[in-house]
C-alpha cells in the first residue's frame, strides 16, 4: 500500500493530488438486475477521483476520455489511456483513479448472459464501433430487441488490445520500499548501488528481488513505471519536454527513446501530435523493440 505525502492511504498506486476525492464503490445501475447483458453509464470526474479497493458481482469495462485511469489489482497496475478499456472479472478487487475532467464511462456485463469470459483484467480496444454500441446501451429508452441487437455485435466486437500494458509491483520485503519511493517520485534518480546503502543491503540482492518477483532488472523496471506515470501526464495535456523532466529524465530525446523502447513508438506519434525535440535516439541506446523493455535507461 503506497501512502501519500501526507501519510494517507492511497490505493490509486501515484502521489495523491491536491483536491483528490475518494469514493467508495458506486451502486450498479437499476438496469443491471433488468433482462439483457449489459448496462453502460458515464459521468464527468470534476476532480482527481479515487475509488476505493472494492469488487462487483458483474464483469466491469471501464475506459475513459479526455484524462488516464489507472486501476491497482493486487501487486499489478494498469494503465487506461485513450483508445482503450479495462476489463475487470467479476470478484476481483480493484481500486481506480481518474484523472480530473475525464469523461468516465463504465459497462456491466451479466456473467451469465456474457458469451465470452475474460478471466484476469485485460486491456480492451475500444475501437469507434465498440464504444459507440455502449454509448446506444446507455440509453435509457431502447427496447429490449433493440437493446439484444446491439448486444450481439458488442459480444462480436470486442478483443484484446495490443498494448496489455500493466506494472507488476514486486511484493516482496527486500525491495518493495524502493517500489513505494518510485511510485511517490518516479524522478528519484538514485543508482542501484544507492538504493543498496539506503536500504543497507547489496545491490546483488536487489538486482535478483527485481528478477525474481517482476521479471525486470531494476532499469526495466523503473522505466516501465516512468512510461506509465507519462500516459497519465501525456494525457493530462503536459508536453513532452515538460514530462521528461517531472520523470527525471536528463534530455527530451531519453525520455523519447525510454517511451519508443516501451510503447513501439514515439510519444507523439502514440498521441497523434509531435514530439517537441528530435526523434533521434541518442547514441548507445540500443535499437526500439516494440512493446518490449529494455535494460538500459538514459535518465
């Protein structure tokens, strides 16, 4: 459990922001218990919203526009950005935030009238077609063959997106006090030998805690939690130069190379707009291998 500056509890896994309202869960719709599969809603989020560690009896998805939502599953956070949707399995435990102004749309799926089954949260496309058919399910006035009609081509339509992009926290007592730091600052620049002092242990055994309990080298790592805290800042509307340097990053074109080693491409080009400094990558920073991490880290 990450705790915020002022030593709250914060499930939403990033440093609280000022003016943060928690919520607990909110009641399913009157349409859920009504006959169909699905019931779709959406809302304004004013401010930075959290929701409390909370299930649902019905499979949940969840996306947004115009902000980042991120979700906290156990040792794993997703990242929800533009384009895409969080499916969430009925009983799972989950805690979420939103970033603030974001329009916050969520559908309900009856496990038994579901035709498919996702069983882990699983980032889904939310393709034009997908997120327009549960925008029709969010009206109130349709009736019930209307309403099993557009359910039939949700249940069609919807996949997998490409980008699974979740963080695997360590879990473990060696190293999960470096993870917390991370998460308050990911700009904290501090080596792998200094995390050993602080820690009063070797770099050796952090080194194999990473490896053995995220699959990651401590860079990996790091960067893979600094490209997330950038979807959110991206999306929030902060330019590129602007978030390599709230992320700790000594040049525009690091941050820009750590992005493309992650998400396959440039920020700009993942956000539809140009980056602000060159797409050169610097040199020594090994070749982009898409939706895959590296070890080395230019911060």
């Amino acid at each position: 459990m990450v705790r915020s500056s002022r030593g709250e509890a914060n499930p939403g896994m990033w440093r609280r922001e000022v003016g943060t309202v928690v919520r607990r869960a909110a009641a399913l719709p009157e349409q859920a218990v009504a006959p169909g599969a699905i019931v779709a809603d959406f809302r304004i989020v004013p401010a930075p919203t959290e929701w409390a560690p909370h299930s649902h009896r019905l499979h949940e998805l969840v996306w947004v526009r115009g902000g980042t939502l991120t979700s906290r599953v156990g040792d794993r956070v997703f990242t929800v950005f533009e384009g895409h949707g969080l499916w969430m399995p009925a009983g799972v435990v989950h805690a979420g935030r939103a970033t603030a102004g974001a329009r916050f749309h969520d559908a309900f799926f009856a496990p038994d009238r579901t035709p498919f089954a996702f069983g882990e949260p699983k980032a889904i496309a939310m393709t034009p077609l997908l997120a327009s058919l549960l925008t029709h399910l969010s009206r109130t006035d349709l009736d019930a063959a209307a309403r099993l009609r557009a359910e039939s081509v949700v249940f069609d339509v919807i996949r997998p997106s490409e980008h699974q992009l979740a963080l695997q926290l360590p879990g473990d007592p060696r190293i999960d006090a470096i993870a917390e730091a991370l998460l308050e600052d990911p700009a904290d620049c501090r080596s792998l030998e200094d995390w050993a002092r602080w820690l009063g242990s070797s770099d050796r055994t952090i080194t194999r805690a990473f490896r053995q309990s995220t699959g990651l080298s401590f860079a990996q790592w790091r960067q893979m939690l600094r490209v997330h805290r950038a979807l959110m800042l991206l999306s929030d509307g902060f330019d590129v130069m602007s978030v390599s340097e709230r992320l700790g990053y000594a040049q525009p074109s690091s941050f820009i190379a750590a992005f493309r080693r992650v998400m396959g491409t440039t920020p700009g080009a993942f956000f539809g707009a140009a980056d602000e400094v060159p797409e050169r990558v610097p040199d020594g920073v090994p070749g982009d291998v898409p939706n895959s991490v590296s070890g080395g880290e230019n911060a």
